[in-house]
C-alpha cells in the first residue's frame, strides 16, 4: 500500500528518452503536495572483469560539462521490453568491442529515486573477446580502455571516477564476493 496518494498526474515534459510527470499528492496525514517524477527506461551497467582488469569506457557527458571514466552503460530507447541480457551483451560490445563467453546477473538498484522511477540491471561479463566497437552517434568521442583493478580503485578513491552506478556496481561485487 503506498504513504502516498497519487490523486492527479500531468505529463510537463516529454521527448524520446524521458518523460517528466507532476503528481498532485496527498499524505497520510490529509496534507496535500505535488511530487515531480522523471520517468525513464531501465538500463543496465556491465562489468567486464578479467585477469584483475576491468574495462572502462570515457564519454563526455553534457549535463556536467566534462569527460569521465564508467563501466560500459547503457538502454534500448528504441525497443522497449528488451530483455537486459540481451542489451547487456549489445552495449558491451557497442562501447568497448568485448564479447563475454559468461555473463552473470548480479542484481537490480536504482538509479535515484528520489526523484526518478529508472533503476538498472548489472551484469558481471568474463571469458572476455576483444572485438571493434560498434558506437552509435550519440556515443562520438567514446573511448574504452582496460585498467588493472588496483588502478580503478585508486580512481575511485581519488575522485577520478565520479560516476555513482560505477562505485556502487564495484562495491556491490566486492560484498557477494566476486572479485
């Protein structure tokens, strides 16, 4: 049973990669509210992994004006329903050319839901094939590169790595033991 009530909801913005909703809302208590939800599609995150190595891709990311290292990423805008596995084993080999003889699912967290109903699927890719990459157009300027995990820790402890799902991904592996 939902704290909260939905009691009205209208679409404020939409394009093909979000949309975003304002609900009129009201608590337990009778106090009303509106709560703004941005929708957007599942994802999923990869971790190649292989021979104390992890494969990372560097992208610009336009809302924050800069170019950062994260593990491979990724949906499928333009087919809705597809099966994360699937996805997962395109967007490894669409970002960094790897093919995985074994991909294992991990689990499934949210993105933010504070305020956005996404959450991802992660997978754990080894027995790793380096293949070319196959970027789409939104992807110019990708690069991937392998980084001995020792590296990547030092990268996220230091800050060079600032991408959220990465450090949570990573952590997670370490807890069920993974790595």
């Amino acid at each position: 049973m939902s704290e909260i009530k939905k009691l009205a909801s209208k679409v404020v913005y939409q394009n093909n990669w979000m949309t975003v909703s304002e609900d009129k809302t009201v608590r337990p208590s009778g106090t009303t509210g509106i709560y703004g939800v941005v929708h957007k599609p599942d994802f999923v995150v990869i971790a190649p992994i292989q021979d104390k190595h992890i494969y990372l891709v560097e992208q610009y990311r336009y809302p924050v004006q800069g170019r950062y290292w994260e593990l491979p990423q990724g949906s499928w805008e333009d087919k809705p329903g597809s099966d994360p596995l699937d996805v997962a084993k395109g967007e490894l080999k669409e970002e960094t050319g790897l093919t995985a003889g074994t991909i294992e699912y991990i689990g499934f967290q949210y993105q933010a839901y504070g305020y956005c109903d996404q959450g991802f699927h992660i997978y754990l890719a080894t027995d790793l094939v380096q293949g070319e990459q196959e970027l789409d157009t939104e992807e110019e300027g990708l690069v991937s590169r392998r980084f001995t995990l020792v590296e990547f820790e030092k990268m996220i402890a230091s800050g060079v790595i600032k991408d959220a799902t990465t450090t949570c991904v990573y952590g997670l592996l370490k807890l069920k033991g993974l790595l």
